[in-house]
C-alpha cells in the first residue's frame, strides 16, 4: 500500500473536516487542512494515519466512517465543536480514540499547545 499525504484548503474537502482518509484502490490518500504551522498539519496527518490504520484492521470500511461523519455534520449546530468519532455510536470510536491519544503525545513532543491547536481548528470556516 502506498500513502499520500496532502496538505489542502479547508475549503476542498469532501465534507467539512479538517483531516480525511480514503482508499484509491489499494492506495491510501490522506487530506488535510492548510494550517499556520506544518507541525498542525502533520498532528492531524498522524491522526488519520492512525486512525485509518486501526480501522482497516478492525475491518471498518471507509463507506462506514464517511456515512457516519457526513451525518453527523449535516446534524452539527453552530456552537457545536464536537469531533463525530468522540460520539460513543460511531463505528470508529475506539480507533478515533487511539489516534487522539497518540496525536496528543506527539503535539507535547514537538511542543505544541494542544488550546492553541484546537482553537485554530476551531476557527476554520
């Protein structure tokens, strides 16, 4: 399996998110948001990495995920900052989890403020 990270406008997602996992065939394709630092970037990078990892060997498909993301959203009210995979029904709430915590300890390692990265997340349009 090849993997492609690549750094994008908020604005070209899929949906509206930060990070993005998908299969091109065999090939994995991970989409993230442009951001002030590239150490942001490659926090949520990791993230999907991880995620999408844990989630092809519990056998969650991609279809799952997106399915459940996407409703979420279209349900999400505009105070409402909440990351779908933390809701206790998502199908990937365990992989979310792990990823969360790894992406944490690798924010404290390259010195990242976990408020000040989720406060510039939280003010993407």
């Amino acid at each position: 399996m090849n993997v492609k990270i690549e750094v994008i406008p908020h604005s070209q997602h899929r949906y509206p998110t930060v990070g993005d996992w998908y299969f091109e065939g065999e090939n994995l394709v991970i989409k993230v948001s442009k951001l002030s630092d590239w150490r942001l970037e490659m926090l949520i990078a990791l993230h999907e990495l991880v995620e999408v990892l844990k989630c092809k060997h519990d056998g969650i498909s991609t279809e799952e995920v997106d399915k459940f993301d996407k409703e979420f959203e279209a349900k999400r009210e505009s105070d409402n900052f909440d990351e779908p995979g933390d809701e206790p029904d998502a199908p990937y709430v365990k992989q979310h989890c792990l990823a969360t915590g790894i992406e944490r300890i690798m924010a404290a390692e390259l010195g990242v403020s976990w408020k000040e990265y989720e406060q510039e997340l939280d003010a993407l349009p």
